[in-house]
C-alpha cells in the first residue's frame, strides 16, 4: 500500500468515526494540524513535468467538489520570468475551462504543459538575449492579501507561512502571536495560491482583511515598483504577556510606517496608530 492510500485509509475512517460519535464528547480530534496534514496529503498532489528545456512543476490543489469544480494548478520553472509565469498559468487555466469543465484534467494539463512549456521558455530566452522585457501584458494584476488571524502560535503553521511565501515568489512578512498577522504580496495567481493553502489549515479564526488589486499594462519590472516589500519574513515585535504571545504594536505601526503602508493598522485595529 502506498503513502497516498494509506492516507486515504487513515482519512476514511476518521470520517467514520466522526460521523458514527458526532458529539465531541464522544469523539473528538485533538490534533487539528496533523488532521490538517492528511488532508492536505490526500487532496494535493505534484508531478514533474520535463520540458524540452527545463524542468516544470505541476502542483495542484483539489477542491472537494473536484472535478465538477477545477482544481487549483501552478505551475512553477526556475527557467521562466515571473511575468511568463504568470502568463503560463492564466493560458493553462484558460485551456482547461474550455475543454475539461466537469471532467478530471490533471494528465491533460500534464499534456499541455508538455506541448507549450517550451514556448514560454524560449519567448523569455529571447528577451534576455535582446537585452529587454518590454512586452505589454494588460491582464496582469498584482495583488496585496493583508490576512488576520486569531493567532498564530503554532511552530508548523509558522513555518509553512514563510516556505508557501518564499516558495510563490512573494514578498511581505508575517507576525505570530495573538492576534497573528500576514501579509503577502506579488503576482495575484500567486497569492490565490498562498490563500488557498493557508485556509485549509486548521484556525480558530482566519480572514483576509484587506485587498489591494492593481491592474497593470507593462513589464515585470513595473509589477516589481508596486511591492513595498522587498522579501518574505516573520517578525517579532518585543514579545510580551504570560506566554510571551502579544506583540509590541507600538512597534508594528513604526514598522508599516517604514514600508509605506501606515493606514492598514486602523484596518485591523479600528484606531489610529502610535
């Protein structure tokens, strides 16, 4: 039996039990992350994906009324600019809705990343042999998710924050703590991406506070102009309290203030910052 279906097993008979002893008296998990975990393992899966030129990877994230519903796919290459990228995964999104609406899809965008990969990769071998990267693209739009949570203590959940980000090419920082804080920024597919798995995680309470979508129409570089991060990071602020849990926001205000960003404190806090 393989790791995916002994998951698979495991998961079945948790739903079992669950719904045989549905009072928490009964029956009650008390690993959420762990639980958190198995489901992440059974609904996700990732494949690599050889291109004439590169290496791609497929990851794809299945959503429960899959394939009546289109998984979430990205796709990911070292030999691809982050603009190319972006339009890989917006035409690989396009080609599905069209042909695989309703049916499973996952070796036909396998087939098609195979069939046009190479594409995308020698259009970016070209501009950098040209010396530019002037190609207008008015779809793109970079995105700015500022996401509460009621806290975020967990050494796990702590360190998925700052691999998905660093992983999906993101800028931002998160603060641990109660309450917890994150904010990511980039390429809006990306941060779709970095939501998606962050809520499937087990929280008492997580939301995205505030959004920010700006449409552009020009390169990459100007896409880069619109972060005012320049990478991914947790930051501490003078921990405090009993559990040393509570953040200075003091602290956190002065360091918004430094990244251009002051006004999102009285959006998570509803009073003006110090």
């Amino acid at each position: 039996m393989s790791n995916l279906e002994e998951a698979e097993v495991q998961l079945s008979e948790l739903e079992l039990l669950s719904s045989m002893f549905p009072s928490e008296d009964e029956f009650k998990v008390t690993d959420q992350l762990a639980l958190a975990e198995l489901k992440d393992l059974v609904e996700r899966c990732s494949l690599e994906v050889p291109s004439s030129k590169a290496e791609c990877s497929l990851s794809c994230a299945f959503p429960f009324k899959y394939p009546a519903v289109l998984p979430e796919i990205t796709i990911r290459s070292s030999s691809l600019s982050r603009s190319r990228q972006i339009q890989l995964n917006t035409d690989l999104l396009a080609y599905l809705k069209e042909n695989c609406a309703g049916e499973v899809c996952i070796l036909n965008a396998r087939e098609w990343v195979k069939d046009h990969a190479a594409a995308y990769i020698n259009k970016d071998l070209s501009s950098s042999s040209g010396g530019k990267s002037d190609v207008k693209r008015s779809e793109d739009i970079f995105t700015r998710l500022w996401i509460y949570s009621h806290h975020i203590y967990n050494k796990q959940k702590r360190k998925n924050i700052v691999d998905w980000a660093k992983e999906l090419t993101l800028s931002g920082f998160s603060m641990p703590g109660k309450p917890g804080i994150i904010c990511v920024e980039g390429p809006q597919t990306m941060c779709e991406v970095f939501w998606a798995r962050i809520r499937r995680l087990s929280w008492q309470r997580i939301l995205i506070r505030h959004r920010e979508d700006i449409s552009l129409e020009g390169t990459e570089d100007e896409m880069e102009k619109q972060r005012k991060f320049s990478h991914f990071e947790e930051k501490i602020f003078d921990a405090h309290g009993a559990r040393g849990n509570h953040m200075d926001l003091g602290q956190l205000y002065h360091f918004l203030v430094d990244n251009r960003c002051a006004d999102i404190f009285q959006k998570y806090f509803g009073v003006e910052g110090q």
